[in-house]
C-alpha cells in the first residue's frame, strides 16, 4: 500500500466505525475491510449496495422469497446470478437479475446501473411502478430487458444510446406512455423483438427505421395514433408487424413494400386507408 491509501483507509475507517452500529452497509464495508478488500473496496461493494438499495426500494421485506441482507455474498442472493470467473481484483460481477412472480412493489432503483455487466433484467409478474430510472442507460452489456406485468408508468427515459447489445424489450401491460421509440433506441443495433402490448404509448417514431435487426414489433391495443412512420420501411430484417387495436390514421406506407422478410402484418381496428 501506499502512503495515500494508508491514509484513506485510516478516514474510512474511522468514518466507518462511527457509523457501523445503526448502518448496515457501515457493517458490510468493515467486514469487507477486515477481509483485506479494502485496495478494491469500491468495486467490491458497488454490486453489493445496488442489490441492497434495490431490495429496500422494492419492498423486500415483503417478498415472496427474501434476500439475507447480512450476507455479503450477493452472489448467493435468491434470483441473482453471477458470472463464474472472478475479476482481477476478485470481484464477482452480476450478470443475470431473475425475480420473476416474487413479489416486488414500489420502485426500480437507481442503483441498478451500478451492475454494469448485468447481461438479463427479468422482472415479469410483479407490482414495481414509477417511472424507468434513467441509469438504465448504464447496462452496456444489457441482452434481455423483460418486465411484464409491472406497473411502470411514464416516458421511457432517452437513454438507450450504449445499449448495442439489447436483443429483447418486453414491457406488456405497463403504463408507458408517450412516443416510441425513443430517438437514442435507434442505436440499439442487435434489438430483434419488442413485445409492449397494452401499454399506453401515443405514436410511432421514424427511430424504427434504424431498427435493422428487429424481428418483431407487437404494439397491440397502446392507442397508438397520426401516421405509420414510412421510416418502417428500413427495418429490413422485420418478420412480424402486429399494430392491431390503435387509432392509426392514413395511408398505409407504400415502403412496407420493401420489407421483404415480412411474413405476417396485422393492422385491423385501426383508422388507416389504402390496402
């Protein structure tokens, strides 16, 4: 060590000690200290702390299976999985987070951006609300966003610009609302199926048109209302097209024409003209 970190660690200490009879994290940081972790205690504890903060701000207490808040083996945690092979520094890293049915109320944390190889975010069958917190946009290594069920509400946030690796988008029977997608989903270039039946969303963006990957694009009963983006038409790769149930309105766009893949295309109970 050297002389600074011997002296930060002498701060941190004191602060921790402090603090360690009413925090629980001021526990977990001196145990994890008293290990020797302290040369790599923020990586250490970063996944720690954003799985703690994300159990108290989802109703935790309240789950149908609990996590051992005393534990500082997250990897241990019910639902969460972590990646076999340790970190240089000794870290293991989260990379899938499954509770689906389990339970959770109240809100998604923040702190979920702090799992920064979380590759499945499965959140299907429970009660969370509020908004989706913008540090989604952290998870760069994100394949799999899928919380059906929930009761997210609001905007999506614009934040989808780094998640390149975004291969499903599953948000059935939420409450979202507003345009979709979100101009910065447009760099989400591996996006192949999104799933976002009954929600509430207002309009269709010419954002799918950079969408070359996608598969699927089922938006049915959402609203949704103005015009079918001709922009569609890009999306080369797009097999599936289920808009059913809208208040779109005028022509179908011609370049839909173009989407040769194009097997099934869905678009009654709606206000749109031409064949």
């Amino acid at each position: 060590q050297n002389e600074a970190e011997r002296e930060a660690k002498k701060l941190v200490l004191l602060a921790l000690f402090a603090a360690q009879r009413t925090s629980r994290m001021g526990r977990m940081l001196l145990l994890l200290l008293s290990l020797g972790c302290f040369a790599h205690v923020c990586s250490c504890l970063d996944q720690l702390a954003a799985l703690l903060a994300m159990y108290d701000s989802a109703g935790g207490s309240m789950w149908n299976t609990k996590w051992d808040t005393n534990s500082t083996d997250y990897c241990s945690f019910y639902g969460v999985i972590c990646d076999g092979t340790p970190t240089t520094n000794g870290t293991r890293n989260v990379v899938d987070l499954v509770l689906v049915g389990n339970g959770l109320t109240g809100v998604l944390d923040p702190s979920i951006g702090d799992l920064p190889a979380l590759q499945y975010l499965v959140l299907s069958g429970n009660r969370l609300g509020g908004t989706l917190p913008t540090t989604i946009g952290r998870l760069s290594q994100l394949v799999e966003l899928v919380m059906p069920g929930n009761r997210f509400s609001g905007v999506l946030p614009n934040v989808f610009h780094n998640l390149t690796n975004l291969v499903v988008f599953d948000a059935r029977g939420n409450w979202l609302t507003g345009p979709f997608p979100p101009s910065s989903m447009a760099n989400c270039v591996s996006l192949r199926f999104i799933v976002l039946q009954s929600c509430g969303f207002t309009s269709l963006t010419s954002a799918l048109g950079a969408l070359r990957s996608m598969l699927v694009l089922e938006m049915i009963g959402n609203g949704l209302s103005g015009t079918i983006p001709t922009e569609l038409g890009l999306a080369s790769s797009l097999a599936e097209l289920i808009l059913v149930n809208n208040r779109l309105s005028g022509p179908v766009p011609s370049t839909l024409g173009n989407l040769k893949s194009l097997r099934n295309l869905y678009l009654i109970n709606n206000r749109l003209e031409g064949q």
